[in-house]
C-alpha cells in the first residue's frame, strides 16, 4: 500500500516545489525593496531590462539600471515592502505586484520575470505611485 503512494508523493510534492521556489524569489526580491538595496535587486535583472519608474520608460543595461533604482531609494527611503500578489501560471513568466511605502509615497511595484537559461530574471521592473 506504501508503495503504491509514493509516486503520487513525489508527483504532488514536484508539483508544490516550484510554486514555493518562485513565491519566495518575489519575496527576496520584496525584502531587498524594504531594505532599499539595488545592488541585490539588480543580481536578479537581465542584462537589458526595461525600467518604468515614474511615467519615464526605457530598456536599461543591467548596471545603468541599477544605477537609476539606487538613485531611486536615495530620493525615496523605503520603510516597508509587501507582496501583494503573484502571478504564475505560466512556467516561463511570472509577475509579482510589490506595495512599497517610503516615507512620503506608497508605491506599486510590478516586477516581471522571464526564465532565462534556466533561472527567473528580472525583465522589467515598474514602479509607479500607488492610486489606492
């Protein structure tokens, strides 16, 4: 009886890992907006990535990108960063919303992975004032 569940164990639990693997990428990521840390971020982007960060919009390499999310969090201290939503349903992609309070403005981040070579990447990043 044992045996004849293992293999469903192991098709459930290889079901479950990768969710897991991927929700907490978003969550590192989340945790390094709270800290205000572009260079950890940026270990995750492309080597192009597109970058939205207040209506301006422009393909980046992964060190000018960098750069310009460092200037960001100079301007903009974070406080707090929170998942809010994660999508991934597509074993390619997935997108994670971000709610990232400094200490003037709530921001809503979208930050959009593509596998690349195996591993997610950061292929766009998108930070805009939070409307709610």
């Amino acid at each position: 009886m044992i045996r004849s569940l293992l293999p469903i164990l192991f098709v459930i639990t290889g079901l479950f890992i990768p969710l897991q693997f991927q929700s907490n990428l978003v969550g590192e990521v989340s945790g390094h907006f709270r800290t205000g840390n572009s260079k950890e971020i940026a270990k995750h982007f492309n080597a192009s990535i597109e970058l939205n960060i207040a209506e301006e919009t422009d393909t980046y390499s992964k060190a000018q990108a960098e750069q310009i999310l460092r200037d960001f969090f100079n301007k903009n201290m974070p406080v707090n960063s929170t998942v809010i939503h994660l999508i991934n349903t597509n074993p390619n992609y997935q997108i994670g919303i971000l709610s990232v309070l400094t200490k003037t403005i709530k921001y809503r981040v979208t930050v959009t992975f593509k596998k690349t070579s195996g591993e997610f990447l950061i292929t766009e990043l998108r930070i805009e004032g939070d409307k709610t």
